[in-house]
C-alpha cells in the first residue's frame, strides 16, 4: 500500500509541475522565454547593419530648396539659378505693382505692391529672359538647371 501512495504522489507531482510548464494562462510575471538554442543559418547570424532613419515628410530634400526672387527699386534681384520645376518665390518690396514674365512663355506672375506671390519654374533647363510688363525697363534672365 505504501508503495501504491508513493507512487500516486510522485505521479500528482509530475503532472502538476508538467502542467504548470505548459499553462497557457496569464499572469503578471514578465514572460519567460525558451532556453532552447535553435540552428540558425550562416545569413541570420550575421549581426545587421542599423536601419537608417525613416524618411520624414516635413524633412527637406536635397532637391527642395527654397529659390525667391525679390524685387526692389524696379530692379529683379534673381538667385544664380533654379532647378527645373522648382517653386520660387518672389517679394516686391515696392510701392509699385510689377509681373515676372517670361519672353519665352511658360509663366507671367503679377506680384501686388509690397506683396509675395510663387511661380513654377519651367521644367526645360535653359535661360528664361524675364521683364516687368508694367515697367519695360526691368529685365533680368532666369537660369533653370
């Protein structure tokens, strides 16, 4: 009979400690994780490279920058170039109305006295000769490349 209680108790003692390893359930004790070491392939041993940082949308691109024309004492104050299809952004600091009009075509932009306005440079490179259809003495060329 003894023998019959002893084993009963080391077979309770072996199924609640091979149940408690497999439970499923919570609790509020960090995670365990496995010993066990599994074969790896000679590829994901490798340590790997850090990840370069996610681009951002409100981060400037190399391409992005900011071009302005500025217009002042009915002269065109234009930047030594501006790539293809940029936005340009221009100032009157004038008292005067003015327009920045292509002789080629492409964009004629009238720009309120003291006030801002943007155009789209062409998408072509080349030299765009612009003027004030307002005042025939300014000109100035606008270098797209």
């Amino acid at each position: 009979m003894k023998a019959n209680i002893c084993c009963f108790a080391v077979a309770s003692a072996l199924t609640l400690g091979l149940t408690a390893c497999g439970s499923t359930g919570t609790s509020s004790s960090a995670s365990s994780t496995s010993s066990m070491t599994m074969p790896t392939s000679a590829a994901s041993s490798a340590p790997s490279a850090p990840s370069a940082p996610a681009a951002s949308a409100s981060a400037p691109s190399a391409t992005a920058t900011v071009s302005s024309i500025t217009i002042k004492d009915f002269m065109f104050e234009l930047p030594a170039r501006v790539s293809p299809g940029s936005q340009v952004s221009i100032k009157n600091l004038d008292a005067q109305a003015h327009t920045v009009t292509s002789k080629k075509g492409g964009f004629d932009v009238k720009v309120d006295p003291n006030g801002t306005a943007t155009l789209t440079a062409p998408t072509t490179p080349g030299s765009y000769p612009v003027v004030c259809s307002f005042h025939a003495n300014m000109s100035a060329t606008l270098v797209v490349e």
